[in-house]
C-alpha cells in the first residue's frame, strides 16, 4: 500500500469537518466553522462573514491550505443529495464546485483522484461497521420471523464512528462552542465508504 495522505471531507458551510488519514488511520482532524455577521450569539470557534461566498473561501481556502501542508494527493468528499432543495442547498453546491474548481486550477489533486461518495453510499457502508449488518431478527406470536434494518439516523452514526474513531469525536458536542461531533462522525464514515467500495472493486 502506498503511504500517501486521505483527506476527507463531510462538506457544509456551517461545520464543515475534514480528516485526514494515512494507512487507514486519523493523522488530523478539524471542523471549520462560519456563520451570518447577523448572529446575535456569536460563538469564538465561528468565522463570521456577510455574504455566502465569503463563508465559501473561508472553508474552502482552510482546506486548500491542509491540502499543500500535508501534501494531499487523494479526497474523498460527499456529493450532494439529489433530493436536497432550498438555499443552504444552494450554498452547498457553491462550495462543492468552488473546491473541486480550486483543486484543478491549482494543480493540488489530480481529477482522477477526487472521490465523490454520494450520502446513500455513506450510510449503506457504515451498516457494514455494526453487528449484523445493521439488521434485527424479531419472531412475532406466530412464529414467523422477520428481519428489519434499523434506521442509520444522526445517532446511529454517530454511535459507530465514537465506536470506530473515538479520538477524531473526543471533545466534541452536537452544538455550542465546540459542535462538530456529528460532521467528524460523517468525514470519519465517508472515509469508510471510501474503503468498502475499494474493497469491492477488487
């Protein structure tokens, strides 16, 4: 295998979190913040910005900077749900093609090497981490047996990727100062997505 450095990415404008790997294990962690100058309640670990393509090259100037620093060569990012509409969608998709843009532009990662993990995908592969794939067994009063998957909502993965990682989770909350729990928890599981379809792809 090739000792080479993984960033990760679980892409948002409020908490964007990124990790990077090297031989399948978290070197470096971190979740970039911005909010609305409007806010009333700022927070310290926020960047505070007017305009949306401000908080955009804030996120995305953070992670070219990590890109050169540990000498990228491969990202795993999540696209976006088809089904998502709204502004904060919007938004998103700014932020998803300005980072895939500045990439190329400046030569940092080869196209060939941006791994795009749709949100379906991250929660099928994380199944792969619980017991059972995920699935419980129930025999109702006739006997008759029935399997169902549980539902991989917020606290399911985050559950598994405090499991997994718990040193990339330590320290982190779901909100206030020092949110980023959940969004370490999805670049954490975007990763492992990554990992099963290699695997499958052999």
């Amino acid at each position: 295998m090739i000792d080479e450095n993984i960033l990760s990415i679980d892409q948002s404008i409020s908490k964007c979190a990124v990790t990077i790997w090297n031989n399948n294990q978290p070197i470096y962690w971190n979740v970039f913040k911005s909010g609305g100058s409007e806010c009333k309640k700022k927070l310290k670990s926020v960047s505070y910005f007017e305009k949306e393509i401000d908080k955009i090259d804030f996120i995305s100037d953070n992670i070219i900077q990590l890109v050169k620093q540990y000498n990228i060569k491969k990202v795993i990012i999540e696209g976006l749900a088809l089904n998502a509409v709204g502004n904060a969608t919007r938004t998103l998709a700014g932020l998803y093609y300005v980072l895939l843009s500045k990439f190329k532009q400046l030569n940092l990662v080869e196209p060939n090497n941006i791994v795009v993990i749709s949100p379906t995908q991250v929660k099928s592969k994380a199944r792969l981490l619980m017991d059972n794939n995920g699935e419980i067994e129930t025999t109702n009063e006739k006997g008759k047996t029935k399997i169902t998957k549980i539902k991989m909502d917020k606290n399911i993965m985050i559950s598994i990727a405090n499991e997994h990682w718990p040193q990339v989770l330590e320290g982190y909350k779901n909100s206030g100062e020092s949110a980023g729990r959940e969004d370490l928890a999805d670049s954490c599981l975007i990763y492992n997505a990554y990992l099963q379809l290699q695997k499958e792809n052999k």
